[in-house]
C-alpha cells in the first residue's frame, strides 16, 4: 500500500511539472536575434549576435526564408527559445 502511495504521488509530481513545462513553452514567444552568420552545418547554423555570443538554430522545412543565406552575412532570424528558427533573413547594414 505504502509502495501504491509513492507511485501515485510521483505520477501527480510528474504530470504538474509536465503541465507547467507545456504552459511555460505556450506562453514564450518567438526571439528576434541578429548577427554574422558564421556557418551551416546540415540544419544547423550558427551566429554571433550583437554581444557576441554564439548562437545555434535549427532551421528545417517549417523555416522561412527570403532567400539564401551564406556565411559571413548579417542575417536576422526569429527564433523559439529552444534554437527553433522560425523565419530567417538578410538584416539590413
């Protein structure tokens, strides 16, 4: 009995931080970073932003895009906060 408690309340624990996760990732909104395009690895690129961090999106067939993007460019890109691009483009100088 003790045993069935424990599993029952682990199950409840879980399912409220499960519930919490998919509110707080409903509630985020997409991120507007810009900055030099340093390369392209199959779906994955990676920027330098404007302070200077390095950033890795996942672009996949959902992205959308202007056009073709290369490294060295000054894109920006709207992006989920779990790297997720949403759309990507050439940023204006």
């Amino acid at each position: 009995m003790k045993g069935l408690l424990v599993v029952l309340t682990v199950v409840t624990l879980s399912a409220g931080t499960m519930e919490s996760i998919c509110a707080a990732q409903q509630d985020a909104a997409p991120q507007t970073v810009k900055g030099n395009l340093l390369t392209i690895k199959g779906e994955v690129y990676v920027i330098r932003d404007q302070f200077g961090r390095l950033v890795r999106l996942r672009i996949n067939e959902d992205t959308k895009k202007e056009r073709l993007v290369v490294p060295g460019e000054l894109i920006e890109v709207q992006m989920w906060p779990d790297g997720r691009a949403v759309s990507i483009k050439s940023a204006p100088q």
